[in-house]
C-alpha cells in the first residue's frame, strides 16, 4: 500500500532544517529528472535538486537547503530565463512556485508537477522509474506509464482524500513544501468535486489545527474529521461540527487513530468491482477515484488465483486485495492477511466476514511469515513508502510461490526489493506504472516477479 493514508495531506509536512547560511540567488541550467520530485542541476561543482523545473531549461532559483557539508543543495525555481516547450500554466495558484515568488513566499506542496504538461509528466515518471530500476536493481525496463481509465484531460478531479492545516486566523491552509509555513488556501483542484463542494474554507476553524475530509470513490457523503488543538473546549468543536454541512463529522485522534462521531458515521463504504468495503475514519484507503479498481484489476490479471490455492496478502490493509482474493481461491483455498494496524484489521475482518478461508492477523510481516508453517502459491504485498525489505523478501523467496506480486508506491524502494529477488534468481516479468497522482512526482506499479525455474 502507499503510506499516504485516506487522510492523506495534498502537501509534504516539514522534515528538513533550514539553510545554515543565506546564499544569493543563481542561475543554473537544468539536467534530468531525479526521483522525488526534483531535477539535477550543478552549482560551483556541487549538486544541487531543483523542483519546479523541467530538463534543459535555464532557470533562476532560490536555495532552500545549504548545509555547508551537505553533498547536495535544495533549490526552487523563481524565474524562468528559457522555458521548456512541456512547461504549462499551473493549475493550482499556491502550488505555482513562480507565483509564489512574486508574492514573496515558497510554494506549497502536493502538486509539484503541475508546471508540466500532463504527456511529458508520464514521460518523465518512465524515466525516474527506470533509473531507479537500472541503478538499484541492475535491470533494464523502460515502462510506459498507464493513465487510470477515466482520467480527466486536464488531470484534475481525482483526489479523494485530503488533509489540511489551519492557519492562525481560522482558515484552511497548507504547508509550504519541507516548512512549519502555512499558506491560506480556498480550492484544491486536485480533489474531487465533493472536497470543494463543503465550502470548508468559509468556515472558522479556530480551535481546530488539522481538517481531514474523505469522499467515497463512488460518490457519497463526506467523512470530514477534525484534529481539535490542546485544550480546545468540546462545545467549541461542536459548534464547528453544526457549521459543516453535507457530511459527517467526527474527531479523530491522530495518534491512537481513534474516531469519536460528532454527527452522521464515522466510516465509509466503498465499492470496487461489485464488492463493498467499509472504511473507518482515518482507514487507509487509496487515494485516486479510480485506483482501487485500476489495482485489483491489475493484480487479479498478474497472479490470476486458482480454486483451492493457497495466497498470502501482505500489508493487506482493509482487504482491498484480499476480498477478491479470498473469492477466486473459494472455500476450498486459504488467504493469509497480514496488517500492522488494528483499526484497519477491524475493517477487514468487517469486509471478509463469512469468508472462513481468510486468515486476518494484526502484526508485523516478518513475525506472522515465521510463524505460518504452510506452503503459498502465491504471494502479493503491497508494502508502505518504505518497502518490504531484505527480511520479508527473503521469506517470501523461502516459501517457495510459483509468482509474487508487489504493488508498490515508490519506485526506489521497489527496485531496491525487486534487487534482492534477482540476487536469488528470481525475475521481473510484468511490469506496469500507474499514473495515479497527476501533478505530482508520485506514481503505483504492480509488478509480477517469477522464481527461478526448476
């Protein structure tokens, strides 16, 4: 699974220092796409990673990071000197670094492939993707990046989850791109029509530091969940909750991922191929409208299950493959599902019930393989942002299953894994590359990996 959650925030919270000394802007011309969301540019002999660039332009930028000691800077574009023939109007104002400049501030995150047309996004995400596969897994594929079936022209539209901060007068804002900053903001064109509809940004929010708001894929009444700040009074947080209006309203609490209703439910059903989930409060799911049934499709037609086969589903999370999992190998088959989380553990065994041939555990990968003593047919994992890892992949190599699918959100840590299979003999069959975040550097793959043969 992608570690972005169904609440998952449009922009990047702050995981960085800032600059250690104020360096003058500068002009650069512009290299490759690095993964990340960054393009390669040189400055007196040092790397420097540049966002909101494209290939050969030559740009202006601002550095953002200059530890002295760093190997590589951080920069963003402010001016552009020679533009690209693929650059484009942005189509998210806060997001468009150059108009942030003019106002004097840095962009926020989330869609930092906006500037790109939406053809040479998909090119250039083939591009990372193959990189990534050539320097860490030694392996030579270039894949065409597949846009979800129905996807708008204009990439827009299509995200169901969101999460935003609350600046210090009460409105929805978001972070700027690595930053504790916060920009007001009254739109978010990524989202589903349904996110814009709730008018959230006409509403005080004081009291409030975090607004989650889920949609259903298929439509539906919104789940908006509120993160209350410390020592914010309960009749303050429902004063806010009557204000809202259109959608359910809960609290949530950001560490135990705990949902108390404040008025409606507080969970979500979602329906994919026929089959219906439910999904509670922060839950993951997956973000784009049309991912669920791009990927189930996508892995149903790579390990093509069997009556009476025996499958694991690792990082199952709600059983979104599971569920179909489940139903291909019958009563006669067995399903393993393996998820870390206990709330999502308690969706899945709501969306498996009556389903005897599925085993949920709730618990790490690597300690619910060492205990399964069972041979696997196959195996699907759909790991976070971080990967499986050497350990996990090594036990699914010991299980011996005639294939293995991966889904994976990231493409590094992927080729990294897919390194440790061809290591052990195993090969890469089938390859695909999803475009399901449009306007962002993010991309989805599922991958068929084959054992050695006998």
């Amino acid at each position: 699974m992608t570690d972005a959650p169904a609440t998952a925030t449009a922009g990047q919270q702050p995981t960085a220092p800032q600059p250690t000394e104020v360096v003058p802007d500068v002009e650069l011309t512009i290299g490759r796409p690095a993964h990340g969301g960054h393009f390669v540019a040189r400055h007196e002999g040092r790397v420097v990673f540049v966002r909101h660039a494209l290939p050969d332009e030559r740009v202006r930028v601002r550095f953002t990071e200059t530890e002295p000691t760093a190997s590589f800077w951080r920069a963003d574009v402010v001016e552009v000197l020679e533009a690209s023939p693929q650059r484009t109007g942005h189509p998210w104002r806060p997001a468009d670094a150059l108009a942030a400049a003019a106002r004097g501030r840095a962009a926020v995150g989330g869609a930092e492939f906006g500037h790109i047309r939406l053809g040479e996004q998909r090119r250039l995400k083939g591009a990372i993707f193959r990189e990534q596969l050539e320097r860490l897994a030694h392996a030579e594929r270039t894949p065409t990046v597949e846009a979800a079936p129905g996807e708008a022209e204009d990439g827009l539209g299509w995200r169901t989850r969101a999460a935003f901060a609350v600046d210090r007068s009460g409105h929805l804002a978001m972070h700027q791109h690595r930053s504790h900053e916060v920009v007001q903001v009254r739109e978010m064109p990524l989202a589903v029509p349904a996110v814009n509809a709730l008018g959230l940004w006409a509403i005080d929010l004081t009291g409030v530091d975090r607004v989650d708001v889920a949609v259903p894929s298929g439509g539906g009444e919104p789940l908006v969940l509120l993160v209350p700040s410390a020592g914010t009074h309960p009749r303050r947080v429902a004063a806010i909750a009557a204000a809202i209006t259109g959608a359910s309203v809960a609290v949530l609490d950001p560490e135990s991922g705990r949902v108390q209703r404040l008025k409606g439910r507080t969970w979500l059903q979602e329906s994919v191929l026929g089959v219906d989930y439910r999904i509670t409060g922060a839950g993951f799911w997956q973000i784009h409208r049309g991912a669920p049934e791009t990927l189930v499709g996508a892995v149903l037609d790579g390990l093509q299950p069997a009556a009476g086969e025996r499958l694991a589903d690792l990082y199952a999370g709600a059983g979104l493959f599971t569920v179909p999992l489940a139903r291909a190998v019958g009563p006669g088959g067995a399903v393993l599902s393996v998820e870390g989380s206990a709330g999502t553990v308690r969706d899945a065994r709501r969306n498996l019930h009556g389903q005897a041939q599925a085993s949920i555990v709730q618990g790490r990968v690597d300690a619910a393989l060492g205990r399964w003593s069972d041979p696997l047919d196959a195996v699907l994992l759909d790991p976070p942002r971080a990967g499986a890892g050497r350990k996990v992949v090594g036990q699914i190599i010991a299980a011996r299953p005639r294939a293995v699918g991966y889904v994976s959100c990231d493409p590094a840590s992927f080729a990294r894994d897919l390194g440790y299979f061809l290591t052990a003999g195993w090969s890469l069959d089938t390859l695909r590359v999803f475009d399901l975040y449009p306007h962002t550097h993010h991309m989805e793959s599922f991958a068929r990996l084959l054992p050695p043969r006998a």
